[in-house]
C-alpha cells in the first residue's frame, strides 16, 4: 500500500485529527513524526507530503461543506415552541403529541404540551420511563436539499454544544429538524441558532 493511502486511512481512523487539519492548527512535522512511527514508514519526507497533500484536501472539502451548510441554513426558517414536556413510554399511547418517535419495540418517545403531562402520567404511569418538564423545541424548516447536504445536523449540535446546552431530544427528517432543549435555555439556544439560519 502507498505512503499516502496509508496516512489517509490514518487520519480517517483518527476524526479528531481530520478537524486538526481541517482547521488547520497542527503542527505538520511533529504530526509527520507521529505517523511515521505509528505506521513504520520509512521516508518521514514521504510521510509528511502525504499529510500536506491529504490536509489541504481537507480544507477544501470543509469548507465547501460550510459553505453548502449555510447556504442551506440561510434559506431556512426557525420556530420556538415553548411549554413542552418530553414523554418516553414503553407503550405506544393514543395522545395528542407535537412529535412522536418508535425508538424501538422497546420505547416511544413524545413531545407533548406541558398542560397534558400530568394527564398522560396518571394515564400511562405503568408504561411511564420517563416525563420530563419545562422544554422547548427549536423547529427548523430547511428546503428540500436539507437531506442531501452533509453536516447540517453536526453544525447544528455543535452550535449548542459549544454553548454548553444539550440538547434532550432531536429528530431531523426531510426537510425539518427539531432539537429539544431546556426551557431555561431556549432564548439563548433561538438566539445561537438565529445567527445562523437566514
């Protein structure tokens, strides 16, 4: 096998040094060292163009995927539903929901309005796993390209990730995606997430 298919298939092993080199904040040499050790090539002059050549790649291929993320994300539109509760039964439920997911055969899961909780916890408490109050969900509506555009859903969580908010629940499919956070940090998530999306 080549020196260069070989640091590829390093680098791609290693997700955390693709971003290195995608942003472009690695030490090259001491990265060329590395690899050359690890992989017992001979030439570490050999190893260290392969890791130029495949890291400028990279950048390119980032940032034509940026590019594509945001101009997907400014043609899309955002909505905050507020006083919602999440529900995750083992049972399916007749209910009115906002959403509903079949994990499995095991679990379902629901967004429902916070007034019905305690309705549909008395109702469904043999089959309850868990019910959790005070959420918000943030609905994005993207154009149909949404679902064959990579790194949306990744630029999206590491959005609110970088923030420090989690996001409870999340569900995107085909051309909308709803991530569920804290109602405590649903402005500050609207407001991270407004800054992106046109």
């Amino acid at each position: 096998m080549k020196v260069a298919e070989r640091v590829r298939g390093y680098i791609e092993n290693r997700p955390y040094i693709s971003e290195a080199l995608e942003k472009n904040i690695v030490n090259m040499s001491e990265l060329g060292r590395i690899i050359q050790k690890d992989l017992r090539i001979q030439s570490i002059h050999a190893t260290k163009a392969a890791l130029r050549r495949h890291s400028q790649k990279l950048r390119k291929a980032r940032q034509r995927r940026e590019e594509a993320v945001l101009d997907l994300l400014r043609a899309s539109k955002l909505m905050l539903l507020d006083n919602l509760s999440i529900v995750i039964t083992s049972k399916e439920l007749e209910i009115v929901n906002k959403m509903k997911i079949k994990l499995t055969d095991l679990h379902y899961v629901y967004l429902v309005e916070k007034a019905s909780l305690k309705e549909i916890t008395e109702t469904a408490a043999h089959d309850l796993c868990l019910a959790r109050e005070n959420c918000a969900a943030i609905v994005i509506n993207s154009p149909e390209r949404m679902e064959t555009t990579p790194g949306v859903v990744s630029y999206l969580t590491s959005l609110l990730s970088g923030q420090n908010i989690s996001s409870l629940a999340f569900a995107s499919c085909y051309t909308e995606t709803t991530i569920v956070v804290e109602r405590k940090d649903a402005l500050k998530s609207y407001e991270i997430l407004s800054k992106a999306v046109g």
